[in-house]
C-alpha cells in the first residue's frame, strides 16, 4: 500500500497527512465478500471444473515449498518486468501487457463462474460463451475506458473473484500446506518487494502505480496493489473451502468468519504503519493475522466444541 501524492502543492503548515479511517477497510471487505459469493459458485454437485493453478501436485514430495517457490518466482519476475519498462518509457508495451493479462482473468472469471451459474439452468447454457464475452468487455470497459469509480469497482472484483479461484485450485491441488506456505512466502516477499525490490522502486518513480491501471487501484488517499486483495481473498477462499464440509453449519463458516477479522485487524496495523511510513506492505499483517485465526479456529477450537 501506499498513500497518494498530493496533486496540488501546499503549505508545510498546512500539508495533509495521512489518516487512519475505518472506511479505508471497505475494498478490502467488498473483494472477500464478493469473493465469499463466488466460493458458493464452486461448492456442490453443480460446481464446475476448476484448473490446476500450481506446478507440483500435493502428493510428490516437498510440493508445499516448491509451490511457494513457484508463485513467488512468477510474482517477483513479472514485477521485474514492469519495472524494466516503466524504466525504459515503454507505455505502450506495458498498457499492451496489462490489457492482455487483465482480459484473459476477466474472460476465465466470467467463463468459470457463469458456467457454474447456468449449470442450475441447462438449457441456457448456449448462452455461457457469449454471456462470458459480453462480461469480459464491460470489465475491460470499466478498467481502461470508463472513470475512476467503475474502474477501482472492477479490479476490487476481479480481486475476489480471483482470490478464491486460487484458494480453491491450490487447496484442491496442493493441499492445505501449499496455500499456507505460498502465502507466507507471498508475505514475506512483499517486504522485501516493497523496500528493496521492483514494487517499491515503482511506487517511488515518476510514474508511480498510476502507471499500472488495473492492476492496482486508488481509494481515498491510498493506493493498493490488485495482488493484495487477490491474496486476501486466496486464503479466506482456502479456509473456506477447506472447513465448510468438515464441520456442520454454520460451524463450518466459523473459521472463514475468523480468517476476515484477522485481515481486517491486520489491515489496521497496515494503516497505522502506512500513516508513519508512506509506504507499507499489504500482506504481511493481514496475511499472517488472517491464517493465524483461521487455522487455530478451523483445527484447534473447532474440534474441541
């Protein structure tokens, strides 16, 4: 995360400073929420196929810490991209980039959670493709043609509806210790990211994560990364999708519940250290907070009640 550039130059004595308010917590909320209504999607008899979103399936041997490195490497290199072409002034490269990445999550998205839909509804599912494909360029509308609020409405979606596609594709694939370790790999990467590496040094260049449209987003006086709710929403998806059948409802729900006040009160901390700092890692707090209360909730205290 971090806070936005004042537009308009202004007074020492009089310059705003950054502050902690509770509505800073409501992209956040929105994405897990909407997130929580596509994890439904994909639960049940009617829940379509979803594609392996890891490298090493859960039974080869060290899968969990190989997964991690996996998605850590890809985070780090694609990251590293961006930065070598905002460094050389490659706009038009970069828009291309993102255009194409932002089109084919809109175009998986939409397919994945419209079949799920239509599959209530047999007989129109002719409609999936096309259906899909309208989605797709509203979504594309949204985030490169229409103004700020359509867009930032769009990537706090597109964060949900990712999110839980990767908790349910990493969970079903590689197990439980393979969401846990990507995300604390994830976690710890973003410090390192964020004040030695690429993303950083792009929130601190003339182009800023401006530069980056769709994948990040402005609220307020903040600026978030597309990745921090995608994670968020990844491991309340997990949680969810790994206790909703083990324990009956709406005890199942519980540690999902608790997974989204440990990031809710991980953001917090976040926003305290963003109004010190300027610039502060999304993932660590809410990430470790969030898996913290959901797994002592789903193995420990449940079992106990």
């Amino acid at each position: 995360m971090t806070q936005q550039e004042q537009t308009q130059p202004q007074k020492p004595q009089t310059e705003d400073k950054f502050r902690f308010q509770i509505v800073y917590l409501l992209p956040i909320l929105a994405s897990i929420i909407f997130g929580l209504g596509c994890a439904y999607l994909l639960i049940g008899p009617q829940a379509p196929y979803v594609p392996a979103a890891t490298a090493i399936p859960q039974n080869t041997p060290g899968a969990p810490l190989w997964n991690a490195l996996y998605f850590v490497i890809l985070l780090a290199a694609s990251a590293t991209v961006f930065y070598i072409l905002l460094k050389r002034r490659s706009k038009k490269i970069i828009k291309a980039l993102i255009i194409l990445a932002m089109t084919l999550a809109a175009l998986l998205m939409s397919f994945l959670y419209l079949d799920a839909i239509l599959n209530y509804y047999p007989a129109l599912g002719i409609l999936l493709i096309p259906l899909s494909i309208v989605v797709t360029v509203l979504f594309d509308l949204a985030i490169f043609r229409f103004g700020s609020i359509p867009r930032n409405a769009a990537v706090v979606l597109i964060g949900g509806a990712l999110g839980v596609f990767f908790g349910n594709s990493i969970l079903t694939f590689g197990g439980i210790y393979s969401v846990v370790l990507i995300l604390v790999f994830l976690a710890v990467y973003d410090v390192f990211a964020v004040y030695r590496g690429p993303v950083g040094k792009i929130a601190e260049s003339s182009a800023g994560l401006d530069s980056l449209q769709g994948l990040s987003f402005s609220f307020k006086d903040i600026q978030m990364g597309l990745g921090d709710l995608v994670f968020y929403s990844m491991l309340t998806g997990a949680i969810f999708f790994n206790f909703i059948n083990a324990f009956a409802f709406p005890l199942g729900l519980l540690p999902f519940i608790v997974s989204v006040i440990g990031i809710m009160a991980g953001s917090i901390i976040t926003f305290f250290m963003l109004e010190k700092r300027g610039i502060f890692p999304g993932l660590p707090f809410p990430i470790m907070l969030g898996l913290a209360f959901g797994l002592i909730t789903g193995f420990i205290i449940l079992p106990l009640l």
